[in-house]
C-alpha cells in the first residue's frame, strides 16, 4: 500500500488548489447540513411536545386543536373518566383549554402571521413538559394577563413583558416568560382559560381537553371509550400521534433539503474531480516510478481515491463546524396544520453532521473515481518519459 | 475578433477540464434558479392578483374564524363593489388522498363575476347554477384527474362533518392552473345544518371584485369599519395581500434562500478560480512567447479573463437550462403549488443569474489573468513545467 503520507504530502504541496477545493466543498456541506438542521429542529420541537401517555380530545373530523369545540358540559364528564392520572394534590390531570389564533405583526417588518393563543387553567401547566418561569411571573386570572415564550418575545410586536397584546380591542399585559423544554407550547401565548373566552366574547366555549393517563393500559381503555361514546362525537388520539401528523410542516423544508444537497453534491463532485484530474496531470512520471518501483494498479487506485476523499472530507468537516455556531439559535415558519407560526431552534444532532460527512465522502469518491482511474490506466513507459 | 476566436481555442483545449467546471457552475445555478425561480413566483402570483382589484374578507380570527352568510350580500351592496362570494376552503379527502387539489364552496350565480377572466361554457354555467350537487373544475385539473362531463366525484371532509358527492357538469378555462374545483356552498351548509352542526353559516372568507385599484383601500376600510363592533369583526385585504401572507406565514425561509445562493456562488467562485489557475499554470511559457512576440499586457489580461467569463456563461447557460426544466416539472407535478409555468414566470432574474454567472467568471478569471499580465518575459520563457 502507498502510505497516506504521499497523499497528504501532496495535498501539502499543492496547497493553494487544496485550500480552495476544502473551502468550497466546505460552503457547500455548510449550506446542505444548515436546511436539514433546520428541519430537525422543527421535528424535535414538535416530537418532544408528545408524551407517550397524554391524550387530546376533539371534534371528531379536527385535524388540529385550532378548529375543534367541545361542549363544556362533555369536557366535564370527560375529566371524571376513569383511568386519568392524579396530581400531587389528588386532582385529576385533565386540562381544559380554549385554543384561537390571532394574525399579528412580527417584529422588524417580517410581516404578519398567525399566532397561537392558548386559554388555560392551572392544571395545563402540569401537562407540559418541564413547563417553569423563566422571567417575570405567572398570570394570574380574572385580570387579563399572559405569559409567552422568550422566543416568541423576540418574533412578535407587542409580546416583551411589559408590553400589552390587543385581543378584540382589550389589552392583555405580558408579564413573564415560559419554558416548555423546547415543546410546541413555546410557540404560543398562555393566558387564563376565562378570561380568553370573554375577551373572544365566547364564554364556556373549550376547544380541546388535554389529560394524561394513568399508564399504557388505562391510555388505551380512555381513547376506546371516548372514541366509541355516540353521545360525544369525539376524537381522542394520544398527543404523540397528533404532533406526528404535524410533521407536514417540515416535508417542505426537507424537501428543499434534498434539493439543496442534490445539486450541490453534484456540483461540488465535479470540482474535486477536476482538481484531481490536475494532481493526476502533474504527477505522470511520479505514478510511473510508484509503478516501476512495484506498487500494483489497485494500490494506486486506491491512493487517489484515498487523496480526493482526504479533500473532500476535510471540506465536510470544515463546513459541520461552521454550521455549529447556528445550533440553538431560533427560528420560526408556518405550521401548515394550524395555520400559524411555529419557533424552533436549529438543531444539529450528531446524525446531521454525519449526513454532512457522507456527503463530502460521496462527493470525494465520485469525483476521484475517474482522475483515479486514468492514473492507472497510463503505460509506465509513457509516464515516466512525460515532461 | 482573432482574440475571440483564441479564446475560444484556449476553452476547448482541455475540453476535460473546461467540461468539468462549465457542469459545477451548471448543476450549482440550476439550483439558484430553482430557489429564484420559488421566490419570482410568489411575486408573480401577487403580481397577478393585483390586475383584477379583488378584495378578500376574512375573520380576524383568521382561518379558524367566522364569517357569516349574511355578510356576503351585506359586501355585495356596498358601494364600488360589483360582486362577492363566499369562498369556503374545502380541504376534503378524494379517493383517500389529501390534498389532491384545491375545493372551494362558493355561489353558482355569482362566482364567474367576482373571476369574469375565467372563461366557462354558458351551457355548463347554467348546469352548475341550476344543479345542487353539480361542480365545475379547471380544464387542466379535469384533465390530470382524467374526469369526463357527468362524473360523480365523491369527496370526504376532513374538517368538515359533511361529506359531498358531487357530479362534474363542467370545465372553466383560467390564464393559470388554479387546480381547483368549484362547487355549492349551499349544497354544503344544508349538510351542516342538517347535521346542527355549528360549522353551518359560515362563508370562510368571502372574495369580491371592485369597481377599480383606485377605491380598492377605502372599500377594505369600510367593509371593516361595517364589521367592527359585531360579533364577528373581518379584516379586509386586496388579493395580493393576502397572497403575499401566506409568503410571509412561511417566514425567514427567504432569506435564507439567499444566504445558502451567497454560500453557492461563493464556493463556485473558488471552484471556477483554480481550475483557470490550473490552467494559466500550464501556460505560463505560452504567455510569455506571446508577450515576446508583441502582445500587450491588455490584451492578454482580456484573453485570460475573456475564457473565464466563457466558461462561466456557457455554466450559467446549462445551469439556468435545467434549473428551468425542473421548475416546469415541478409545475406539471403540482400545480396547486407550482401555479406558474417557466414562461409565465421568466423576467429579469433569469438575466440576472447569468450576470451572476459571467461575474463568477470575471472574479476567478482576475488573479490569473493579473499575474499572466505582470508575467515577465523572461522568467516566463525561463521556467520549465
């Protein structure tokens, strides 16, 4: 075998070429592993919102929270089933909560959107995950208040603490910041469930009931009974299933993804690949003497394609970490099954850079594959008399 | 002319290599003009529905709110406004697949005024505005989904309770794929009430025509100042406001389109630089023979940076090809989303991605052709490859 050293001497050697393919493969696996960072995030967001033991109830025929409507006296009798797990203090852990959506402005003219406004009671809080107050303090009811996320904050006009949100032409006032362990709640606007209903001019109205089973068992035995109950026209389905359907929203932005690495991976294959057919070029009479010395084809073969995947591999690496300082850092778009706007982090989990660095091996194989190919292909007596 | 003709010797030389840069800028800037293409299309379709000052009513509560029947002709008699319609998104199952085209609920009678550009045959109108249960569809989509005249297109609710089994007794012809289907609003809301459901009465959101652009603003205005203090206050907008919202629903995804076209053209810069220092490098007696013999430090400077542009352009030409052709792939897939084809799209930016493509050129052709140009003779003609 010729050792890796030849090839990283020459990568050396050459090193302006070098530079340049590296930093533009680089660019290249930056920008492919930028969009799917961004679409796992949104889908991070969205499958950590689910617990495995917590049931929605709505409409039968709802897709999403924002058009189903329950009957108070229904969502009632929902809360006394059997099989709900029980608080600290013994009360059932059954929320009932009155979901709208309002289209309000973002912040720095980036248009307007729609906006999420959640009516709760206390117990929908112990629902969420992780659900804490970052700053300021939680609301309290009857006096037109709301809490949000920092996040949200930051993307909308009129939702810093402080600050106070109109709701068919009341004011509501912001006086603290959520988080929900990066949950979909953190993409929306928390206030008391009656106080909503009468701003909205809609009182008793609830949208959906959100209540945690006892265990696997009684998860099952609730949704049966609420599904198969003639008098309540109801859909259960657990909250896993239904932020799963959500994911809709991201098929889009992978989409662009795959378009993006597609045709990039493509581009930046015939670049590595002119850059080896160059080192080829200019090394005719050293692959002859490697020849004439006793290295087989295959060997050669093989140290090319070692050289260009060195080179495309360390473009790969150099763009995943670029990517880094993005990690974390938040975002929004439309969430197509509600109509409305969804925050998210970027997120680059250890599968996304690795999908970065496949990429850049693709990318170097490929591309040294025929540069490769003609290295071994010249007669040893040609390449050593080349100039 | 000589000069060009060299240029264009010195291109097809290493035709291996010109090859290979010309397909990266290619495939790099099919992707540009993919993403533009996207971003000229949405302008296209505001473009588009500022021609026939529409007006859009919606709840303020957006999609998830009301609007009520009554309103509809309460829009229709005020003043500057020549008609309205309700116009209910459907959003129903056809054959178990979602999606599969875009349904609306709206009024027979009324709604090829409010769409007077969009052409049906008198005969069919009458059919549609005379038959309950009756719908018509765009001649394209009626074409996609290989439906006949008379056919029973049965369609399950999602959100909607009601489930519809409407017959096809028409095709309307529009100047771009709407990919959609027309049908009775009443046909629906009977359902509803028969049902008790709640979801009963409510227009969606209602679309009228205007007089003209002029009174466009001052009609939104009163049609919100009417609604304000009912129950169901509304929130008016032109066509193309409200097509630019759902531009903006999808939010920074702009720019970062552009960030990840900067990221593209950058690195193809780099690509297109060192495959010309490449080969300036083989060249370096050549130059120097050339300058022995009288070229001047211009005119090799043009020649250098004149064969970087060309393989450049002749990327741009091929990326901005097939960029197109996938944009008009996209648009036969799905044109509920893609709504433009390349024709209709094609403006000024497809002529600015090839400038971006010759400046591509000119950038990597610079450094080589700076240094071919200072090249001394004499170590020009010295040095050995």
């Amino acid at each position: 075998m010729i050792p890796l050293k030849y090839n990283l001497r020459n990568l050396r050697a050459r090193w302006v070429t070098t530079l340049m393919t590296v930093v533009a493969t680089g660019w290249v696996v930056w920008a492919t592993v930028l969009t799917f960072g961004m679409t796992d995030g949104l889908e991070h967001a969205l499958r950590i919102s689910g617990d495995a033991l917590d049931i929605i109830v709505m409409r039968k025929g709802s897709d999403a929270e924002t058009s189903s409507a329950i009957e108070s006296q229904t969502a009632r009798e929902i809360t006394n089933l059997d099989g709900i797990a029980k608080s600290a203090d013994g009360a059932p852990l059954s929320s009932t909560e009155f979901v709208t959506i309002f289209t309000k402005p973002r912040r720095n003219n980036g248009g307007t959107t729609n906006l999420i406004v959640r009516g709760v009671e206390s117990v929908a809080r112990e629902l969420r995950p992780d659900f804490q107050i970052v700053e300021g303090r939680d609301i309290k009811s009857g006096v037109n208040e709301i809490i949000t996320s920092r996040q949200m904050a930051e993307r909308f006009e009129n939702l810093a603490i402080g600050e106070k949100l109109e709701i068919n032409k009341i004011d509501f006032n912001v006086v603290g910041y959520f988080e929900a362990g990066g949950s979909a709640a953190e993409s929306e606007v928390w206030t008391d469930l009656n106080d909503l209903t009468s701003a909205r001019r809609v009182q008793g109205a609830i949208s959906i009931v959100n209540l945690r089973a006892r265990d696997l068992e009684s998860r099952d035995k609730l949704i049966e009974q609420l599904v198969s109950d003639e008098r309540f026209k109801l859909k259960a389905i657990t909250e896993t299933a239904y932020f799963e359907s959500q994911m809709s929203a991201s098929i889009a932005i992978r989409f662009i993804g795959y378009v993006i690495g597609g045709f990039l991976t493509f581009g930046a294959m015939f670049a590595a690949a002119n850059t080896m057919y160059a080192a080829v070029a200019s090394r005719g009479r050293e692959i002859g003497t490697l020849r004439a010395i006793g290295f087989s084809r295959s060997s050669i073969l093989v140290s090319f394609l070692v050289e260009s995947m060195v080179l495309c591999l360390l473009g790969g690496l150099l763009g995943c970490l670029a990517t880094l300082p993005f990690n974390g850092i938040s975002t929004g778009t439309a969430n197509w099954a509600t109509f409305s706007e969804i925050t998210f982090s970027f997120r680059f989990g250890p599968w996304i850079l690795a999908r970065g660095v496949i990429m850049a091996l693709v990318m170097g194989l490929l591309g040294g594959l025929f540069p490769a190919v003609r290295a071994i292909r010249l007669k040893i007596v040609d390449a050593l008399r080349q100039a | 002319m000589k000069t060009l003709k060299y240029i264009w010797r010195n291109v097809m030389r290493n035709k291996l290599r010109s090859s290979l840069t010309i397909l990266s800028v290619g495939f790099s800037l099919a992707l540009m003009t993919i993403l533009h293409g996207y971003m000229a299309m949405q302008d296209e379709w505001g473009a588009e529905a500022a021609k026939h000052h529409r007006i859009v009513v919606m709840s303020t509560m957006g999609f998830s709110g009301e609007v009520p029947i009554a309103n509809v002709d309460r829009v229709r008699s005020m003043e500057n406004v020549k008609a309205a319609v309700p116009y209910s998104w459907y959003g129903g199952m056809y054959k178990d697949q979602q999606m599969a085209f875009a349904q609306f609920a709206t009024d027979p009678k009324e709604v090829f005024n409010v769409w007077p550009e969009y052409k049906i045959d008198p005969q069919q109108l009458k059919e549609f505005q005379s038959d309950r249960q009756a719908c018509v569809a765009d001649r394209r989509l009626a074409q996609r989904m290989k439906w006949e005249i008379g056919e029973r297109i049965p369609l399950q609710g999602t959100f909607f309770t009601f489930n519809l089994d409407l017959k096809l007794v028409g095709v309307f012809d529009s100047p771009q794929n709407t990919d959609s289907l027309w049908f009775n609003w009443s046909y629906l809301d009977e359902g509803l009430k028969a049902q008790s459901s709640e979801m009963a009465g409510n227009a969606g959101t209602v679309f009228a025509k205007t007089a003209d652009a002029p009174s466009m603003a001052t009609v939104c205005k009163a049609i919100d100042e009417r609604f304000a203090s009912s129950d169901n206050p509304t929130r008016t907008q032109t066509e193309s406001a409200f097509a630019q919202m759902f531009t903006d629903m999808i939010g920074n995804i702009q720019v970062f389109i552009l960030v990840i076209g900067l990221a593209v053209v950058f690195s193809l810069t780099l690509v297109a630089a060192t495959a010309m220092a490449m080969s300036m490098r083989e060249r370096t007696t050549e130059v120097a023979v050339l300058k022995a013999i009288g070229f001047s430090k211009l005119r090799v400077l043009w020649m250098v940076l004149g064969e970087s542009c060309w393989i450049a352009f002749l990327g741009g030409l091929l990326g901005i090809g097939i960029g197109c052709l996938c944009l008009e792939g996209l648009h036969n897939l799905s044109a509920q989303f893609f709504p433009f084809s390349i024709v209709e799209m094609a403006g000024p930016w497809l002529l600015i991605l090839m400038l971006i493509a010759a400046g591509i050129g000119f950038v990597s052709g610079i450094v080589p052709a700076i240094r071919a140009a200072q090249l001394s003779v004499i170590d020009g003609l010295r040095r050995v490859i």
